[in-house]
C-alpha cells in the first residue's frame, strides 16, 4: 500500500523538483511506495511543506515568518 504524501508549494513544481521531493519523501517515509499529491498554494510564499501521514515538515517561508512574529 502506497504512502500518502502531500508537498505544499507557492508554485508548481518542475520536474527535476518533483523527482527530488520524491526521493525525500521516500527516505522519510521509508517506502519506495509514494502516492504524491501536489498542492499549490501561493500563500506559502515560498520553499516547501511535505506532510507524510500524520508528520509534516515545514520549510515555507510563511512558516519562517510565523516563527520570527511569534519571538517579538
């Protein structure tokens, strides 16, 4: 049974980024078996969100942003 992953970006991945989050989501999963859902959301403003089953891992620049006006 394939893994469900979903990578958050501000825009649509190219193919070279697809097959790179591909690899990172398998080594995290740790499954060859990845079912990819890809979201654009131009909100994020930049970087990337993967959400492995219940695990996400945020690297968006509104993350960031969220994170520096949560210290002030």
């Amino acid at each position: 049974m394939a893994q469900h992953v979903t990578v958050t970006t501000a825009v649509e991945l190219t193919a070279t980024q697809r097959k790179e989050v591909m690899q990172v989501a398998q080594a995290k999963a740790g499954t060859q078996e990845i079912e990819l859902k890809e979201v654009v959301n131009p909100a994020v403003i930049g970087g990337i969100r993967l959400t492995i089953g219940s695990k996400q891992y945020d690297a968006t620049v509104l993350n960031q942003l969220e994170t520096l006006r949560n210290l002030a």
